[in-house]
C-alpha cells in the first residue's frame, strides 16, 4: 500500500512543479487507474503536511541548482541499480526525500549489504524513512485514514 502512495505523492508533485493543482479530475483519474480514495487521500495529506511545516516548496519557488546529487563510491555504487538511483535522484529533486534522507538510505543498503537493488527494494527503505520521520504530527496510526474519511 504504501508503495501506491509514494507513487501518488510523486505524480502530484510532478504535476504541481509545472503549476497544475489538485482538482476532481486528476482525483478521478487515479481512482481510474486503480488508486483506493484512502491512498490519494493518504498521499495528499502527507502532501499537505509538510508543505504547511515548511518542508516542501512546490513549484517556481525552487531552484533547479538547489539540488546537490550524491556521487556515489565505487562499493555504494554496488547497492542500487541504475533505474533505482534514478529514482531517488527524481524523489530528492522532488522535495519527496531530502539529502539526509538519500545518506540514510545509501547507509541502510550498504549495512544491509543489497546488491544492485531493484525499484521494489528501494522503495521499503523510502517507505521506511519517509513514514517514520519524527518531524511528522501524525503518528503512524493516524496517517492512513479510516475508509469512509477524505481531505477536501
């Protein structure tokens, strides 16, 4: 599940870089596409919580030379495919991982001793630091939301 979410929160936030807001049809569209209300509704309010604790600037705002991509050594190099560093390059320009967070992740998978980890392998170690972060008001209880609940 939380897989499906990261993907939501990173197709909205690509869609807010270039100026388009969340509206009823995007909505509708992933609910199209096979996207449960919880997990849209999950996505956004993960969205929304960061941007109003200042932790997330959408759009204009940043700055394409803000960002400082890692340079991998030869032994981190190991860890991750190519297709899943590109994704944590494109999270991290994102504002979905921060550079602490991209440390933390390459940390986990050396001491974890993955070679050459796939997209899915990548993805429980993003889940396991984007959804347990402290700086979060919500526990983890609180940030899925009951079925019959929506953010308006």
């Amino acid at each position: 599940m939380y897989e499906r979410i990261i993907k939501i929160i990173a197709e909205f936030l690509q869609h807010m870089q270039i100026g388009g807001q969340p509206s009823g049809d995007k909505l509708q569209e992933l609910e199209r596409r096979g996207f449960t209300v919880v997990e849209i509704s999950t996505a956004l309010s993960w969205i929304a919580e960061r941007i109003e604790a200042g932790n997330l600037i959408i759009g204009s705002q940043t700055s394409e030379t803000s960002f400082k991509h890692r340079i991998l050594n030869d032994i981190e190099k190991e860890v991750f495919s190519p297709e899943a560093w590109g994704l944590l390059v494109q999270y991290q320009e994102l504002g979905i991982l921060k550079q602490e967070h991209i440390e933390q992740i390459i940390d986990r998978g050396a001491l974890m001793n993955l070679y050459q980890a796939d997209i899915h392998a990548l993805s429980l170690l993003i889940i396991a630091i984007m959804f347990h972060q402290p700086e979060s008001n919500h526990s983890m209880y609180r940030l899925l939301l009951q079925a019959d609940e929506r953010i308006h």
